[in-house]
C-alpha cells in the first residue's frame, strides 16, 4: 500500500461517524458493552459531537476513508501552583491493516507542533504501549493504585465535626471543590463541562456523590462510588484537609452491615494502608498516565523551582529525537524559584533523554533515582543541586480522557 495515497487533515463533526466506528472497531466496543452502560450506539456518536468541535483532531484518510486517527484535547493542568494549558492526547486509533505504516508516528509529529503553536507546552495520554510510547519521547508521570478492604477493617471510632451529604452528580458544590483541589493539587486537571461529561461516561446509573461539609457548611472532600454485590467501589476520593478525609473515612464503615468489602482507586501516589489501624490490606500500583514536554524553552517559562535556590546555573543537555527545537543544550540561572536562560555553560551539567526531563520535572522521579537506574548522567554534586531545586511532589493525576 502506497503511503503516497494517504491524505492527512483535521476532522469536522461531519466525520462523526467515521471516528466513532474508528474508535469503536480498534477498542472492541460492541453493541452489548454500550447496552450494558446504558448507551446506545446513537448515543454515542451523538456524544463525540463535543470532542470533534473542541478537540484538534488529525486523521489520515485512504481514499477518503478515515483509516488513523490522533485527537489533542485542550484542557488546563496545575504544575508546581503554576496553571499550564495543556493537551490531553486521546482517540489514537489506527486499523489493522493500516499498522506498521508510520500513520501514527505522522499524525503524532503533525500535532504536537498544532501544540507548538498554540502555547500547549505538555502533552499527557494514557497508553497502550507504555514501550512505543517512550521510543516517541514520553514518559510515566504518575500511578494509579487500587486497595482492598474487607468490611472488618473498617474503621467506626472516628469522630469529625461535620457530616456528609448525598448530592447529584451535576452539584455545584462538587464541581466547586474539585476546582478547589485542582488549585491547590500539583497534577491534577482542570474540568470543564466536557471534561465533566467524559468523567461520568461509562459509569452506570446508581453511581453516588457523597460530599463531607465541614461544621460551618464548607464542602471539604468528596467521594464517588458504586455498590455493586455487596463491594462498596470508590472510583475516586478527594479531600482538602485531614478532618474531611477521616470524615469520608467514617462514612464508608458506616457501610460495615450492607458491604463486604471496599474497592477503589487512590491517585495520590502515596499507600493508605499506614491510615488504617488494621494496615493489613491489599494495595496494587500500575503506571497511570505518561508525559511529553513538547517546548521545553516555553515550559520553563512558568515553571517553579524550590524557593531558597539563589544564583544556581544548571545546564540541561536534552536529547530528543522527534522535536529538533528541544534537541539541544540549554543553561538555566535558577533565583528565587524561578529559571531563565543563559547563553552559557554551567558547571552542573546533566545529559538525559526528553522523556526521562519530563518525569524529573514533574515530580514522579528524583534525579537521584534516575540516576541509580543510569536514565540520566550527572555528576553527583549536580544530582544533588538538582533534587535540592525541584519540588519533590508526584503529580496527582485521575482523569483519563
């Protein structure tokens, strides 16, 4: 098949069907998985409508049919206390006999300089090849843990001042304290409506919000849930200060007589079971999401270092094979949690890949880890001069789009 013969250009709502079926063929959904979340097929497509007018889809088209596809999502991100606009790479799906052509690899490029252009400095995905991907230059920022606990663990002598609250998915309070938590949470995103509408997609009917207040009627933390057979499943839980996440906790032993057992899913990074006192729970961890510096000269623009850090130059020898303008050297005067740029050579200098930058910058590994694994070469005085600059925070990330 001649490559040649391929047409790549952006899609329209018009092309609706076409990345719906694209979507559907290359992820096996069938009729009875969308009856079984209570979707049917013009339901479906009828959704994609907002994706296509929102996103910036690129496809590759044989003979006017669409054949790959690569959709960018615009949404914003809190890194560090700095809000970046960002894009949520989702969609990517290619027929079967269209693998192995270089069309992914294509509308990759073509859109991460549409990026480029539009001020979008970081690309995230949730991927199906953590291995392609990192050939590409992406790179795991961030975890997501799943816990279970049989109902006896649960904990029933916890005292708050406040309560909880059953609300509707569509509340203000809750689209109010998660935009809460995504400013004061490194990682996490911003929801817009869409964003909204894509969170709540595949959940079923029964899905419940429940919302801890405080004692002055402040929303505080919140969780959403299914109980299903007799487990209690947490899909995700928020909280904004210790009194909320024990409150949240008391409500889900006040379960204890209709459960057998909690599911769910903790993107913070960081085990729970130290929070029980019967710790002895079962916790998984699996890489969640990746991420791709696409400039990193407009990146650092916003980017926040630690605030003690005066007068220290490091040098960032950045290899990247896919974007030429990252492809280079570039020194960094660090002062007062801010960095620009020098023509000039630093005595700390660090060689590393643009994906193994974008995991260290954002958190999810320290220099000196990456070190210890050899994915970075420094010396050791500049491993230690870049730990003490960067925030040690791991992204909490926990939409997938």
């Amino acid at each position: 098949m001649d490559t040649m013969d391929i047409e790549v250009r952006k899609l329209t709502p018009e092309d609706a069907n076409e990345y719906n079926e694209l979507l559907r063929y290359a992820f096996q959904i069938t009729e009875k998985t969308l009856l079984e979340s209570g979707w049917e097929n013009d339901d479906i497509r009828q959704s994609k409508f907002p994706v296509l007018e929102n996103a910036h889809v690129l496809g590759c088209f044989d003979r006017n049919n669409l054949v790959s596809q690569f959709a960018v999502y615009p949404v914003k991100m809190n890194i560090h206390a700095a809000i970046y606009p960002i894009g949520f790479i989702t969609s990517v799906a290619t027929y079967p006999e269209y693998i192995g052509m270089g069309l992914m690899s294509k509308l990759m490029k073509q859109s991460l300089n549409h990026m480029k252009e539009s001020g979008q400095t970081l690309a995230l995905l949730y991927p199906y090849s953590i291995p392609l991907y990192r050939h590409l230059g992406w790179e795991i920022i961030s975890d997501k843990m799943t816990y279970k606990i049989k109902d006896s663990q649960l904990q029933k002598d916890i005292e708050v001042e406040g309560y909880v609250r059953r609300v509707a998915d569509d509340s203000d309070d809750l689209f109010n304290l998660h935009a809460k938590f995504a400013m004061r949470t490194h990682g996490c995103l911003f929801r817009n409506e869409l964003a909204w509408e894509e969170y709540w997609r595949w959940d079923e009917d029964d899905t419940t919000v429940a919302i801890y207040y405080n004692a002055d009627d402040v929303p505080m933390g919140y969780m959403v849930y299914l109980i299903e057979d007799d487990i209690l499943h947490i899909k995700e839980m928020i909280h904004l200060n210790n009194e909320a996440q024990k409150g949240l906790l008391k409500y889900i032993g006040a379960h204890d007589s209709m459960i057998d057992a909690v599911h769910g899913n903790n993107y913070y990074s960081e085990p729970i079971a130290f929070n029980f006192q019967d710790s002895d729970i079962k916790e998984t961890i699996r890489p969640y999401i990746m991420g791709r510096i696409i400039d990193f000269e407009a990146f650092m623009a916003e980017y926040r270092f630690e605030d003690d850090i005066e007068g220290v130059a490091i040098t960032f020898d950045v290899q990247d094979s896919v974007l030429e303008w990252n492809n280079r050297s570039f020194t960094i005067l660090i002062n007062n949690g801010k960095g620009e740029f020098i023509n000039k050579q630093s005595k700390y200098k660090v060689t590393l890949t643009i994906g193994t930058l974008t995991t260290l910058l954002l958190g999810y590994k320290r220099a000196s880890e990456l070190a210890r694994i050899e994915r970075i070469t420094a010396s050791d005085e500049t491993i230690r001069m870049i730990d003490n600059a960067i925030i040690e925070c791991k992204p909490y990330i926990s939409d997938y789009i």
